[in-house]
C-alpha cells in the first residue's frame, strides 16, 4: 500500500505548479486583457450594462463568440441563427480536442474544468508547454493552473472594460491585433521546439506546415470570406489520416 499524501505534500504540488504555470501564461495576460478591455468597451457603448460582459467572460468564455454576441443581442433575436453561428465559431475546437486527448487522459475531477476552459490561447500554452519532470511540476495542476489564470485574465480584462467603457474616450480600434501578434509567436514557440534542422522540416512539422498549406489551399480556392469552414475541414482530415490509432 502506498502511503497517504501528507497535506504540506500537497500544497507544495499544487503551488509548484502555480510557480510554473504563470511565466507561461505572460503572454496570454498581455492579449487577453486589452482583448477583454476592448470587448467590455464595446457592451457598455451599445447600451449593456457594465456586469453583462463579467457573466459573459465567466459562462460563456470564447472571446470571438462574444464579441459577435454584441451584434446578437443588439438585433432581433434569432435562436436558430445565433445556434449556428456559435456552432461554426467554435468548430476549431474540435482540433484542440483531438490534440488534447492523450495529456487531459486521466486528469479525474480536472478534466470537466480543462475541457471548458479550452480557449485557443490555453490550448496553445498547454499544448507547447515543457513542463520539467526533474521539478516534480503535477501535470494535472499545470494544465490546470494554466486554464484558470487564463480565464481569470480574460475576465478581469472585460470587467475592466465593462466598469470604465463609458469613460474611455481614446480610439480603441486596432486592440484585436494582439489576439494575431500573439497567435505568431506562440506558433513560432511551437515551431522551434519541435526542430530548427532544415533537413528535417517535414518530420519535425508535419502538423504545422497541414495548418499553414491547408489554410492557404483553402483561401486561394474560397476566398477570404468564405476559407475558414473549409480550411478547418482540410487540416481535421489531414491530421486524422496522420495520426497513428
């Protein structure tokens, strides 16, 4: 029989985690809270109360989904259009789940809360994330640590927004461009991590250059305006036929 964790044992686990999990979050705080500044401005300037963008930022939690929601409750109501709509936004995250099936296996009650919280931004973080084995970093508590603060950052941006939107006078168009910025770099994390030989481009970055070519295939072939659908369809398909069972 193994021996019960002591609870000093435990808060070390659970705050050793902590200690790594922020430096690897910086990046989301940085988009994630002007992102959430922004999406609170523009609740209050159409008329929403200051607390709708905190409950939204706590309940619904996907930053592209609320800021159309603006747009949603701002028209007439259409259950079946705003159904849809929130369907074809959040079909990304069928990747994150493929992606995520073997590192959120056997997280026990963890696993509910990981699986909400899978935003693009915790998914890349959680994805790419080294978590040293020589530091003896719980991986359920990282990837934990790391959904929370994210979320945390998230919300905290939008109350912000939502508290002070109708004081902020400055042009805040532009903001969005950190989601972009930020999507780059973690992309480029991503790419050195797995290899920098030259020799080894295909091997190394098989899943990358699907997520690059496809989305290009699909822009030439669709337009701008219509790529997205199809480029999700074309790299879903690729890394199936790749994955090993």
């Amino acid at each position: 029989m193994t021996q019960a964790e002591s609870p000093q044992s435990r808060r070390s686990r659970i705050f050793t985690a902590l200690r790594w999990a922020v430096p690897n979050t910086i990046p989301v705080l940085t988009g994630y809270l002007f992102l959430g500044l922004t999406y609170g401005v523009l609740m209050t300037t159409h008329g929403f109360p200051f607390w709708l963008p905190i409950v939204t930022a706590l309940v619904i939690y996907t930053g592209s989904m609320e800021f159309l929601l603006v747009g949603i409750l701002s028209s007439s109501f259409n259950p079946l259009s705003a159904f849809l709509t929130a369907v074809v936004v959040g079909a990304r995250h069928l990747f994150y789940g493929i992606a995520m099936l073997g590192k959120y296996r056997n997280m026990g009650w963890k696993k509910a809360y990981l699986i909400y919280t899978t935003s693009d931004e915790t998914f890349s973080v959680n994805y790419s994330a080294h978590i040293p084995q020589d530091q003896h970093v719980d991986r359920g508590w990282f990837y934990l640590w790391v959904s929370f603060l994210d979320q945390m950052y998230w919300v905290i941006g939008s109350a912000v927004g939502g508290l002070f939107g109708s004081l902020i006078t400055v042009d805040v168009r532009g903001l969005d461009f950190v989601m972009t910025a930020m999507f780059m770099v973690i992309f480029l994390q991503q790419w050195f991590q797995d290899g920098t030989s030259p020799r080894r481009i295909l091997p190394d970055h098989v899943c990358e250059l699907i997520g690059v070519l496809g989305s290009l295939a699909a822009l030439l072939v669709f337009g701008p305006d219509r790529f997205m659908i199809p480029a999700m369809v074309i790299i879903l398909a690729a890394l199936l036929a790749i994955r090993r069972p």
